[in-house]
C-alpha cells in the first residue's frame, strides 16, 4: 500500500491525515509515478484552509519529482524508468505514490536531483512567467519584490540580476534581509520597521517602480500601489495574508493610470510549449549554477502538520521540501 496526506474537511494543519491509499494501475493518458520528494508550498495551505475551492476528501499537494513505474495505454511520450517533475492539478502530491495525468509531466535533466526539482518547480516556473511573461522589462529597470526571502523571492532575485534588473525587496527580518542580499537583492526594505513606499520613491528619486511583485495581498495591497510609477503594473501573484481588497477603479487613475492583474501559473503553463519553453530556461540556470536553489527547510511527510504551521508562521526562508 502507498501513503498518502489527504483532508476531509477545511481548516488548520490539524485536518491532515496520514493514511495508507490503494493507488492502482494507470488509465488511458496517465502514468504510476513513485514519488522521491514533493514540494512545500503556500499554495498548500489555500487548499487545506478552503481559500481555494477542492472537492472533498482529498489528497494535498500539487508538486514533486520521482520515477514513472508505469503507462497507460495512450502515453508515448514518457516511459517507465523516466525521471520527472510536475507542478498543479489534481491534488495528491503529498503520497509516496500515485497516478496522474501524464500530461501534466516535465521531464527532469540528469543534471538536477529530485530534492532540488521538487522544491523549485512551482517557485521556478512562478518567476518563469513573472520575469518573461508579464511585462517587458529591460536591463536597468527597478523593480519591487515583497518577500524577498522567500522561495520565489530568492530565485527571482537571482534571475533579476541575469536580466540587468534592480530589485528592491521587502523583508520582515534583519536575518532575512541578508539573505536577500546575498542572493542579489540590491536594496531591502523591512517591512516592520520602515515605510516600504517612502523607502521605494527615495530609492527612485521620486519616481516609483514600473512594476510591483506582490505574494502578500491583504496586508501590502495599498503600499504596492502607492511604489508604483506612472502607468506602473501592480502584479498580485499571491495571498499569504489574505486575498486583495476590491479594486477602486477610480483610485488607480487618480494613483497614476495604475494597472493591477491576479495572474496564475497554471494559465502560463497550460499550454505544453510553453511549459516546455519556461522550464527549460529555468533548468538551464539551475544545472548551470546561475540559480541556486537551497533548501532550508527538510520534512518528511508524515510531519505535514508541522511543515505548515512552520510555513504559515513565517519561520521558513527560502525552498521547503518533504524527502521520501
């Protein structure tokens, strides 16, 4: 028998259960895959709390990295033996084994382990598609990221400065802000001591940002727009603090023409090319070493209730990862 981390209700971490799951074989279009690490993500705890919609019971998780066992019938692009990641729907992540639609599959370079792959894909592709999807920067440009340290924040950091790209990021922490910087932020900004859009205008000499990342929602909301420049973007790839305000149409004119957008991964990978396109730059810069990718926090998966009370608690910086 596989196990699995599956809920059947919405709630806290307590809701987790550990159970043991009968997998089964492949269907037409699907694979076996045996897990060798799954990732740890904010993005978990929307599910698990009811913020995003899954019908229940159901399996927790949306990625890892392992070996198919086995292929349905209709699956020529993947064999048994091959190693793999995946990232999204549907829920079961957090199993030692399960079977899945193999169209959701990234094939994994040799070059890359599965500790690292499984904590990166998600946040990897996240800034895939936030650095060359959804505005045209160019070198020189200054940008604000909030949660510098976090798992996106120090892959997007480093892959800013391949582009040429200023970062200014928000950090809660001393500890955290050099972290930051030692993974090519340029300037950070703590949140609980200073005035992010102060902070960022002085940076600017008044300008403002052409675009902010914002993974926190709520609580940064207002102070994302007021860093903005003229006809800046606000870009809300996150909630960790819970969803946005409604949007006052006429406060982003009188705040300078703003634009604001609520982008989702899985519109930036559903088509396979692209998928195919963003994670192969992303694989490029980690097998390369240009991207680094460190993994701080180390779970195994019967801990799931810890791994997200540390995770919501702010505690964790940088990729966490449950090892199998």
């Amino acid at each position: 028998m596989a196990q699995a981390v599956r809920f059947y209700q919405t709630g806290g971490p307590e809701v987790l259960r550990w159970e043991e799951v009968e997998v089964g074989e492949p269907g037409p279009g699907e694979v076996r895959i045996r897990h060798e690490a799954v990732g740890l993500n904010f993005a978990d705890t929307y599910f698990r709390s009811g913020l995003y919609p899954a019908a229940l019971p159901a399996g927790m998780g949306v990625e890892a990295a392992g070996v198919i066992q086995a292929v349905g019938p209709g699956v020529d692009e993947f064999d048994p033996g091959d190693r793999v990641t995946y990232t999204g729907s549907p829920l079961g992540a957090y199993s030692t084994e399960r079977v899945m639609p193999a169209e959701h599959l990234i094939r994994l370079p040799d070059e890359i382990g599965f500790d690292t792959v499984a904590s990166m894909t998600m946040r990897g592709l996240t800034t895939a598609y936030l650095l060359r999807r959804i505005h045209p920067l160019r070198a020189g440009d200054t940008v604000l990221l909030h949660a510098a340290a976090g798992g996106v924040g120090l892959i997007f950091t480093q892959w800013a400065k391949l582009l040429g790209l200023t970062v200014i990021g928000t950090v809660s922490t001393d500890e955290k802000a050099e972290i930051a910087r030692a993974h090519g932020c340029d300037h950070v900004v703590i949140y609980t001591r200073e005035d992010v859009a102060a902070r960022v205008r002085e940076l600017t000499d008044g300008a403002g940002v052409p675009v902010v990342y914002d993974s926190i929602g709520k609580t940064t909301f207002d102070t994302s727009l007021d860093a903005l420049a003229r006809r800046g973007l606000l870009v809300c790839f996150g909630t960790a603090s819970g969803p946005i305000p409604p949007i006052n149409a006429m406060q982003l004119a009188v705040k300078g023409s703003l634009f604001v957008t609520r982008p989702a991964l899985a519109d930036y990978i559903a088509d396979p090319a692209e998928r195919a396109e963003l994670a192969g730059e992303l694989f490029a810069h980690v097998a390369a070493g240009r991207i680094r990718i460190e993994i701080n926090q180390r779970y195994e998966l019967p801990d799931a209730v810890r791994a997200h009370r540390d995770l919501e608690s702010g505690r964790s910086i940088g990729s966490s990862v449950f090892t199998l």
